[in-house]
C-alpha cells in the first residue's frame, strides 16, 4: 500500500515535472486540453481494476453492479449533451472509436473518402499505413490551392465519380467550421453513409458554438479529450438503428474489456460540458483563436513572410503558414518552445518541405482557455507569438512574459503533486 513517492520515485518524478512542465509553459497544442481534477479522480480510482465485458446489465464478469452505473450515466449524458439516439462510451481512444465505425458501417475492400492527410484530415480517414489505408479502398479529397478550403461543388463532383460507401467528414487540422447538410446532400446523392468524426470540435458543439453534425451523419465519432476537456478516450453517436451493429463493432469487434475508471471520468466530463461555465469557457477558446489569427495575420507579422492559412478560424485553432518565413515549422515550433509556448508543427496543404520539418504551426486555444484566459490574455499571448515568429526578439524577455501569465492563471491550484 506504499505511495508512488516511495513504491515509485522515478515515476512519481516524471509525474511531478511534467505537472510543473505544464503549469509554467503556455500550452497551445489544439489537441491538448486540461481534464477538470474531478476527472482526474475517477480515472485514477479503484474502478482501474474492474473486468466488464459486455454492456450494462449484460456483462461477462460478477460485480458489474456498479460500473453500469458508471457506464449508464456516461451514455445517458452523453446522448443528451448532443441530442443523440445512441452512443457507446466503450472506445479507449479515438482511433478505436474510428476503427468500429468503420467495421459497423462497411466491409474491407468497400470505398471510403475523407480528406487527405496532408491537408488536414486524420490518419484514420485512409491513411495508407492506417488501418483505414489497409483495409479499405481510399479516395482523398483535398482543400483547394488558393483558398485552403472544401469545395463541396469539387467534393460533389468527386463523389459522383468515385461512388464511396461512406463520405467522411472531419478534421485534426482545418480552421473552418464544414457545411454538414451539405455532406449529408452529397451522400445521398451517391448511396453512400455519412460518417463525422467530431474529434477536435466536439466541445464547440456541445456548447452550441459550432453546427452539429449529429442531425446530419449516420455516424458520428469523437475524442473526449480534446475541446470536451475529459479522459483520453473515444466515444460513438449514432441514429438507434446503428445500435446492434455499433455495440458489436466496438466489443467483441475491436476491444475486450472496457476501462471502466476511465469510462467514469468520461461520465464527470459530459456533466462538466453541460454545464453553463462550460459555455462560457468556449466561447473563450473561440474568441482566443480568433484573436490570434486576427495578430498572426497583420502587416509587420506578414512582412516576415507569416501568414494564417484562410485568413482567420471559426473554430479554436490557427494554422500558421510558414512557406515565405525564413523559419520552417521546426525551426518555429523549437523557438516557441524557448520562449515557453507549447505548440506542433503542422504540415499546410501542398506543403513543399517533409512531414518531419514542415512549413506551419497548428495553434490551439482550448487549454489556455481551460485555464482561465480571456481576451486580454489571448491579446498578450498573440503579441508574443507575434514578436517571435517576426524574428529577432529578445527570447528571454518573450520567456519573461510568458511567466508572468502562467503565474496570473495557477493551474490546478492547491494540488502539491500527482
Ligand atoms: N480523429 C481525429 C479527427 C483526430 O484529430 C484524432 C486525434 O488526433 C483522432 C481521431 C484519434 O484520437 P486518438 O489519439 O484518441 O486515437
């Protein structure tokens, strides 16, 4: 019964740096988000060592009692936060909840067509070393080359010819919010499912800041843990009819026993997004990333060859291109990181350097939101970053600055250690 500090000192020392690591650097990474403490609590309980195949009320193993309790609370939420008929809680990640969308809707060697990885989609929309890649016949579409953005005409067109059986909507890296009715119009069009995968903008949805694509979609798939702020880990919405094949996809499909402390703490996130302060909160994020844009996009930043891919963002991320900058995007991503802001380089559409090194920044807001920022806050960090990518500012002073933020807005306050 040792504690960590003791049973443990390596690990309890990683668990204490990386708590200062995130407390003392700005964290920017669109992906990232800081799980409320309650969260933290129940995925860190006794619940880790509990066995529940199967669903609630028709599990596997004894003793279920309990985490179906877990479980319908986290499925019962989850369904009201997005008006949704079903949704299974089960999936451990993203990918997963992805991988049984997939299995659910059509069979190996069946055509799939989301958008391209490079320019902004997700390795499990058909990324050729992915499962998706594999298993199933890809067609990418891409964002235009003077816009950066979907041409649903383009898209429709494309459709037409390559007949999918299942149209993808989604994104990790695209600054604008899609035209859902007109992804389900398309799909109609050609017989083929529409499913959204919601990952990074679900927590804009569930505050109503953002359309909703669960009307639309015969499936939609998300991450927990990016703008939603909960556990890491996947969920899947759907219309009932997808229920029986959904549940089946998911366990025996894809996984076996469900991690039920994580499947609680998915439960506290959903209580926490329906919630008024979480409205406000993202609407922070929204108002953080548009300010951002709006800095990064300005004459003396472009001056220094720095643009915002499609002029701004409706959503709570900015791609920064870096194609006429003396900097790549590893060079930018290392000197943010000196100056105390964490972010990833991100490749742009067309992107002319590898993946590796890249010619953009992916710039999120979600976290710094999360942790109490403001307009006045965003205001100063878009200066910093706009100082920095201009070149030749001073690294410590920009360091400085960002110190005195992160000191202002105390992350998990009281907490000694983790
Ligand atoms: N879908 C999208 C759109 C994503 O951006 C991501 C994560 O980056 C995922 C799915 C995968 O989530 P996970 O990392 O939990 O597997």
């Amino acid at each position: 019964n040792a504690p960590l500090s003791e049973l443990d000192p390596e690990i309890a020392a990683v668990l204490k740096d990386e708590l200062g690591r995130q407390r003392d650097t700005l964290e920017m990474i669109a992906s990232e988000n800081f799980a409320p403490r309650a969260v933290l609590e129940a995925q860190g309980s006794v619940l880790t060592n509990k066995y529940a195949e199967g669903y609630p009320g028709r599990r596997y193993y004894g003793g279920c009692e309990y985490v179906d309790v877990a479980e319908n609370l986290a499925i019962q939420r989850v369904k009201d936060l997005f008006g949704a008929e079903y949704a299974n809680v089960q999936p451990h990640s993203g990918a997963q909840a992805n991988a049984a969308a997939l299995a659910a809707m059509i069979k190996p060697g069946e055509k799939i067509m989301g958008l391209s990885l490079a320019h902004g989609g997700h390795l499990t929309h058909g990324m050729k070393l992915n499962f998706s890649g594999k298993l199933y016949d890809v067609a990418a579409y891409q964002v235009e080359p003077d816009t950066f953005r979907i041409d649903m005409d383009k898209l429709r067109d494309q459709a037409i010819a390559e007949k999918p059986q299942v149209l993808i909507a989604g994104w990790s890296s695209y600054p604008r919010q899609l035209d859902f009715a007109a992804f389900r119009s398309i799909a109609d069009e050609v017989g083929a499912l529409l499913w959204t995968d919601m990952a990074h903008f679900a927590g804009l949805v569930a505050a109503g800041l953002h359309p909703s694509p669960v009307p639309y979609s015969d499936v939609v798939t998300s991450t927990v843990h990016k703008t939603l702020a909960g556990p890491r880990s996947g969920v899947i919405l759907a219309k009932a009819e997808w229920a029986k094949k959904l549940n089946a996809a998911v366990f025996p499909g894809q996984q076996g026993g469900p991690l039920m402390h994580v499947i609680a703490a998915k439960a506290v996130a959903f209580k926490v997004a329906a919630g008024e302060e979480f409205k406000e909160r993202q609407a922070r994020v929204l108002e953080g990333a548009r300010i951002i844009a709006e800095r990064l996009n300005a004459p003396d930043v472009a001056a220094a060859g720095v643009s915002v891919l499609t002029g701004g963002t409706d959503v709570h991320l900015v791609l920064v291109d870096l194609r006429n900058s003396v900097l790549d995007g590893q060079q930018a991503e290392d000197l943010l990181h000196r100056v105390g802001i964490t972010v990833n380089r991100n490749a742009v559409p067309f992107d002319p350097r590898p993946p590796m090194v890249t010619s953009g920044l992916r710039i999120g807001t979600p976290a710094l939101a999360t942790r109490g920022f403001g307009a006045a806050e965003f205001t100063e960090v878009g200066e910093i970053i706009a100082a920095a990518l201009k070149g030749g500012a001073d690294v410590d002073a920009l360091g400085a600055r960002v110190k005195a933020l992160t000191a202002n807005f105390p992350l998990y306050p009281g907490q000694e250690e983790w």
